[in-house]
C-alpha cells in the first residue's frame, strides 16, 4: 500500500467518486497488485474492498508459489487485516480532524487580533472553516519523541487562499514571540512541512469562486460546477504591511 512504515499515512485510498463508479460485476478489478487500493471507509465486503481482496489474495499466491492456503483463507486472512486497517485509518482521520480544528481556531484567534490591519482575514477563515485547513499527516520520529507533520495539499484550493492562511501563522508565530524573540507560554508549534501528499477528501463546496484554484475549475464538467455552487468573489488581497 506504499507505506513506508505502519505509523505512515495511508496516501492512495480511493475518492468517493471512484468508489462510487466502481460497480459490482465488472470485469476488471478495482486495482492491481502494483497499485494496491483499498476503500478504508468502507467494509471489506464492498464492491471495490470485494475486488481488492481477490486482487491480494491472487498476488500473495503468486509471490509464495509454495504456500499451501487456498485462495479462500489468504482472503479470509486479508480480510481480518484489512479490518485492523481501518481502525488505525479512522484514528488516523480523528487525529487529522482535531488538527483541523486546532488550526482553525487558531488563525482564527490571529485573525481577529490583525482584523484592523488585515480586515479580510477573519472572513478567508470563516468562509474555509475547519474542514477547509489543510490537514497533518505524522509521518516519524525525528529524535527525542518529536513528529515531522507533512502538510497535506488540497489540490482544489487557490494559491491566494493558502497564502492568506501562511501569513496568518507567521502572524501567529510572531505573536509568540512578542515582536522580540521572547516566546511566551505555551505548547511549541510542531514542526509542519509542505509535502507532495495529496487531501483525498472531497472540495468545499458553497465558497467565494476565488477560494478555487483555477486548474481544478477548469477541470470539472459542467455538472461538477453546478455541485460547488459557486459564490462571489471575495478579497484576498494581503495587505502591503501585512505582507512585509
């Protein structure tokens, strides 16, 4: 499943959208052995998860042409595992929506602090809400129990949006600090760093069309664009003394 190790996040789960096309009785499977996909948020006895277990327990007989199990009990086996699986990817997703949360409020709490000089912010914020941050993956240790964060990138989301959030935690970093290099209480940012890992979860819908970037609008059909519903544009202009 192109983890490198089991506290890795699981990076290559299918979208609903493909969940949904993926239709019982096919002929084809709903992934190969290369590019092994299971539907975490689903049971083992879905469509795609049915398909994916046929797809495993062929691929485990081929690689052990020794192993003696019929196909059924390397499927059973797979099926126990899978289901373990998904507990450790719902606790992984409970982990990355209280993230989410953490870091809404937080931009927030800094926006409404700057809302004199930066008066936008806390409406770019509001409109996004907590599903609209990007979420952290924990990938590994570093040295002494700390955690590298990998900054999932929402595919949908324009760059002048993720711009305006990225001026806010400097904000918020600079706050911290006092203006002087003097941190004041707290727990100590951990360490977020931007990553090719792409959100699986499905776009907002309902914002301003500016939130959007304007590659993935290009890319919908016209009924895709009638589901986001579409709103106004509006400022996301950083402020010049904002941004120095």
């Amino acid at each position: 499943m192109k983890r490198e190790n089991k506290h890795s996040p699981f990076t290559n789960v299918p979208n609903r959208a493909e969940v949904i096309s993926y239709t019982k009785g096919t002929q084809r499977p709903c992934c190969t052995a290369d590019n092994f996909r299971v539907d975490l948020n689903d049971t083992p006895a879905s469509a795609w998860n049915t398909s994916a277990s046929h797809v495993f327990a062929a691929s485990f007989r081929d690689a052990h042409p020794g192993c003696d199990r019929s196909l059924k009990t390397i499927f059973d086996a797979w099926v126990v595992h899978f289901n373990y699986l998904r507990q450790v990817y719902a606790k992984q997703q409970m982990v990355a929506r209280e993230e989410q949360a953490r870091l809404y409020n937080r931009r927030l709490r800094t926006a409404h602090r700057h809302s004199g000089s930066y008066p936008s912010a806390v409406s770019v914020v509001q409109q996004l809400g907590p599903t609209g941050m990007s979420s952290d993956e924990s990938e590994h240790d570093i040295g002494h129990g700390e955690h590298i964060y990998h900054i999932t990138h929402k595919t949908w989301r324009s760059a002048a949006v993720t711009d305006a959030l990225h001026v806010l935690d400097k904000l918020h970093l600079r706050m911290r600090y006092q203006e002087q290099w003097n941190a004041t209480a707290g727990a100590w940012p951990h360490l977020r760093m931007p990553s090719s890992q792409v959100s699986n979860r499905k776009p907002l819908s309902g914002l301003p069309k500016n939130f959007y970037a304007q590659d993935y609008i290009s890319s919908l059909t016209s009924e895709g664009l009638d589901d986001l519903l579409l709103q106004e544009d509006m400022p996301l202009d950083i402020p010049q003394a904002i941004a120095v």
